[in-house]
C-alpha cells in the first residue's frame, strides 16, 4: 500500500500504533470489530477504521510538495483543501491563500491570478468551468491537481452511464464541493440532476410516473439540474452516483426507490432499458468508516465522541449513525472539552456549536465511543484522548493499553 509523506505533527503517538497493531493482525482488513483502549478507571472505544483516507492523505502531500517547490511565488488553492480546520490554518500559515470559500463565494478576484501563480486544484476536485478560468489565465492546473481518484472515478461513472443515454441522478448536497464538481463533470456527458435525500427523490419518483405537473419539478429542483434538461424526455432512463462521503444506506434506498419507480411506470421486463443498476459509488474509506461505525452500535457505552471538521459531509454521517443509539458529541478538536462539566459540540439538527453541560458521567469505569472523519488527523483524536484523561483524572498508560489490544487480538507481545 503507498505511504505518503506527509508532516509528521499529523501523526501520532497513541493512534499510529493502534493503528499499526491492527493492521498487522488485519492485512486485508476484514475485521470491524472496535479496539478497546483500557485504562484503569476508562476505556475508550475506537471505530477499527477513522481517519486520514487515500485521498485526504495525498492531497495533503501534494500541498506540502508545492509549498517546498515554489518558494517565493505566490500559492493559492481553490478552496479549502481538505473540511478539517487545523489542516487548513495550517496551509495557511504557511503562505497559501484561498480563492473561494466551501461555499463557493469568491474571495479572491480571478483577475488578480497571473500565470506565473501556483493553483492547488483541491482533493474534492472542481469544475470544468474553473478549470477552463484558470487555463485561460495561463496557469497550469494538472502539476498541483490533489483530486481524489475516487472522486475521479464517479466522474467516469457518469460519463458511461452519459454515452448509454442514461440520465445521471446524483445523490449528494448541491452545495458541497465535490458535488458541485461531480455535476459539472456529468452535465458534459450526460442530463443531470442533485437530489439531497430520500425525501427528494420520493418527489422526483412521482414526477417521473405523471403525477406532479412541471411545475414541481422547477420548484424543487432548480438550480440542480443540467441545461435544456427535459423532465419528460430525460427522465426515460436513470442511473445513480453519489458524492463518496455520503451515508451508503441512504444512496442504497435512492437507488432502490427509483428502480421500484420504473418497475411501476414501464413494467419489470423493461427494468434493464430504464434504470441502469450501478454499483454504490462511494469510496473505499467512507464504506469502511461507515461499517466501522456499524460496529460501535454493537456497544456499551456511557457517550460517543467523534471528531472532525463541522463541515465535513463523511463526518457528519458518522454522527448521524452513532446518536441513534448513544448520546454523541461532535467535536473538531481537543479545545471544544471546556471542562469535566462542560463541551462545546457541533449540533447537527440546529446546524450551531451549542454548549451542553454535565456531559460526562462521573461514575467509573467509564466506557467512552471514539471515532473521526476522514479528514482528521490522527494526532487530533491523540490530543482528544489524553484531553480526556485529564477530565476524568485518569493516568494514561499507553504501553499497557496497547499491550492489552495485542493480547485481545492473540497477537504475541
């Protein structure tokens, strides 16, 4: 497997060698079953697979090699490189700025870029219109270009499923990069439209059978489908991608809804001509995260932590997974622990940091659930753990824990 070189803060002590242990009783990584850190008087639970993916950690080598490459000139990336905070003050300390927000608002004005400038194209990708912006300025965009492969891979997906004559549905949130990406890539190939959820997809599935008028389908998806696009006409035959952070069960439930929708409108012999059956078109760590996750509920535990980014779409699946059993907190770094009493925590339903209070429990021993996104670094989740042994008073024996996970998994010590 590639190793990246990538700064060796965004490595850790505690977690590198769990992870290490793991992996070296788990090759193929087949095993979800959570590692248990045993201290005495807490255990702290950890999701077998969490952090840094592929793509996160080769975007984040890519940005590190421009900065050593190019000294002296001026650096830029799109937007942020990766939905981690740290991660991204860090790049910024260093000397790169941002032309446009998450959101897509413009912070720099492209009239300021000249061709002598570095652009990080960032691990979400973007979209051919920016990168035709770019090219015309005169700036290379393919030396510094961190786009995940996996991401690269939805893009190839919706450009067969374009030359089959299907129409892309793409299920993701409009406003994220990646899917912003994602559909600009497939409405060059191919009749595209967003839908955010089930919820929408329900409305697209009535609107394709006949029974809401155009109307509907301009209220509730405009903006979000390609130009010219017919719903009469496009909507024959459909394929689905999805962005790859989202919640694979929900993109499983897309997919069968629409299925069941042309089963009903053209009849199950016709299935084949009008729903194209495409594989789930997430990316390897969000289905292992995800599974992971899975495995937490299996659990007894007092409360969940997971750690991430607040606009990290993978991180937030992971909340959304764990809080329908336990009580869940969504933090983006050790500094959200105000005290034993007190946490600052990203509410997901309120989309606000909201403050709770008597989060942790004080009886002992206390059994504690720990995951994070995709993007967040180990050394984070490191500083969450001993952040957490100071709150509960609890001396952190390192060597004796992870002496503890090689016996649990008969590995030899």
């Amino acid at each position: 497997m590639k190793t990246f070189d990538i700064p060796e803060y965004y490595r850790s002590p505690i977690i590198s060698r769990v992870k290490a242990i793991r992996s070296k009783i788990d090759q193929r990584k087949k095993d979800f079953t959570p590692t248990r850190l045993e201290f005495n008087g807490l255990e702290i639970i950890l999701a077998r697979h969490f952090g840094f993916c592929f793509g996160v950690e080769n975007a984040i080598e890519i940005s590190y090699r421009a900065i050593a490459e190019n000294p002296g000139k001026r650096i830029f990336l799109l937007s942020q490189m990766i939905h981690n905070p740290s991660v991204n003050q860090d790049l910024q300390q260093k000397g790169i700025t941002f032309i446009q927000d998450t959101n897509g608002n413009q912070l720099i004005p492209w009239d300021e870029l000249k061709k002598e400038d570095i652009v990080i194209i960032p691990a979400f990708g973007t979209t051919l219109e920016i990168e035709a912006k770019l090219e015309s300025i005169g700036i290379q965009t393919k030396t510094y270009n961190t786009t995940c492969p996996f991401v690269e891979r939805v893009w190839k997906k919706s450009e067969k499923l374009g030359g089959d004559n299907y129409t892309v549905v793409i299920h993701g949130k409009d406003k994220h990069e990646e899917t912003r990406a994602t559909f600009s890539h497939s409405q060059e190939f191919a009749k595209s439209i967003i839908v955010k959820d089930i919820h929408e997809t329900r409305i697209l599935g009535e609107i394709i059978k006949g029974e809401r008028p155009k109307s509907d389908f301009n209220q509730y998806f405009e903006g979000r489908y390609s130009e010219d696009f017919d719903f009469e006409q496009d909507l024959q035959r459909v394929g689905v991608v999805n962005q790859t952070t989202m919640l694979a069960s929900d993109t499983q439930e897309i997919s069968d809804h629409l299925a069941l929708v042309m089963k009903e409108k053209y009849g199950e012999e016709q299935i084949d001509h009008h729903f194209a059956n495409t594989r789930d078109t997430l990316c390897y760590a969000t289905n292992d995260n995800q599974t992971a996750t899975l495995s937490l509920l299996n659990e007894a535990a007092d409360l969940a932590i997971v750690v991430g980014g607040y606009n990290s779409s993978n991180t937030s699946h992971l909340v959304e997974l764990l809080e329908t059993k336990f009580k869940t907190f969504y933090i983006k770094d050790e500094d959200e622990f105000i005290s034993s009493s007190e946490i600052n925590h990203f509410d997901l339903h309120k989309n606000e940091v909201i403050k709770s209070s008597d989060y942790l429990p004080t009886k002992r021993p206390l059994k504690i659930i720990l995951t994070s996104g995709a993007s967040c670094p180990d050394a984070t989740v490191d500083r969450v753990i001993q952040r957490i042994g100071e709150l509960t008073n609890c001396d952190l024996d390192i060597e004796t824990a992870l002496t503890k996970i090689k016996l649990q998994f008969n590995e030899s010590v």
